[in-house]
C-alpha cells in the first residue's frame, strides 16, 4: 500500500503542477515560450493566468509573482488550524482542493527563505507546527470516520482528494479486518 499511497500523492501533485495560477507581472516582458506554451507579452501590474509550474518558473526568473491569495502562508495556516481546532471530531471543515500541495510548497519554500535568512527559522518552525497539528487533527478524524460504517456523500464532501484516497483505502481495510474478526465458523474435525 505505500507505494501505492506515495504514486496517488504524485499523480495530485502533478495535476496540481499543471492546474491554473493567477500571477501578476512585475515589468513588462515579451511574449514567452516554455515547454510548448506561449505566455504573454506581459504588462507590468497586470494579472494572467497559467499553469502553476509555468508560474513557478517565470516568479524564478523574477518576471511575475503569484497573486497574494494563490499561496498559503503562515497566517492562513493559523486560520485553517484554529477552523480545524473548534470543529467536532466527527467534522471536517472545508478546506481548498490544492490544500497539501500548497502547504508542502510553503513548507519547502519557508525552509529555502530560513537556509538564506536564518532569521526567518522561527517562521518556518511556527509553519511546521501548524501544519503538523492540521494534519494530525484531520488524520484523527479521517481515521473515526473510516472506522464508522460506510458514509455518505454528505460526510465526505469537505475532504481533500488526498483525504478522500485515503478515507476510502482505510475504509475499505477496516470493513475487512471487521468482518474477518467477527466472522466464525466452527470447522468440523
């Protein structure tokens, strides 16, 4: 099952690589070709919109940045926490489809800042810890559910596809083991 775990987080992550961004120019730039896709030209202040990993690249080159409300930091990861804090165990709160690839980027690129600006490691502990305490209160509460009987559309609608992968993975091992355990027959001698 790990294997198969780490190949669904992947293939996610790779949707998520290819799925639309909005940027904003931060000069004036001729139109660009990368891979097969044409950006541009670009208008300094103005907004676009394209695939995260081209967004990625061109924010490198110092050409764009991503608009404020496209990355998590550590503000938003407070609210998502202190949202996950104040709901019931058997609730999960809404969180964004591109929650975890977004979050391990903020992660990774708190990391690089804090390597760069040692001042900035108290920032990405902080990151650290709030992302830990997210995940490990949705993990609880996906691990209840799946241990529930089968549940509805209703109760599954505010997990991630990460969190739905593996509700279904723990759900299905669960109603398996149940039945083997509480299955007997006497076998004849």
């Amino acid at each position: 099952m790990p294997k198969t775990v780490s190949k669904r987080i992947a293939h996610l992550d790779f949707n998520f690589e290819h799925s639309p961004v909005k940027i904003v120019a931060n000069r004036n730039c001729p139109e660009i070709k990368l891979a097969g896709l044409t950006i541009g030209p670009l208008e300094e202040g103005n907004e676009y919109e394209t695939q995260y990993w081209a967004a990625q690249e061109l924010e490198r080159s110092g050409i764009v940045h991503f608009r404020e409300d496209e990355n998590l930091n550590t503000a938003k990861l407070n609210k998502v926490q202190w949202t996950e804090r104040v709901q019931t165990a058997g609730q999960m709160s809404r969180l964004p489809d591109d929650f975890y690839p977004k979050m391990r980027r903020c992660l990774a690129s708190l990391r690089r800042d804090s390597a760069r600006a040692p001042e900035r490691m108290l920032e990405c502990e902080k990151a650290r810890q709030l992302i830990r305490d997210i995940v490990n209160s949705r993990l609880r509460k996906i691990v209840s559910i799946a241990s529930a009987p089968a549940q509805t559309e209703h109760t599954l609608k505010n997990f991630t596809k990460e969190e739905r992968y593996l509700y279904d993975q723990l759900h299905s091992l669960i109603s398996d083991w149940r039945m083997q355990i509480l299955e007997y027959e006497e076998t004849e001698e």
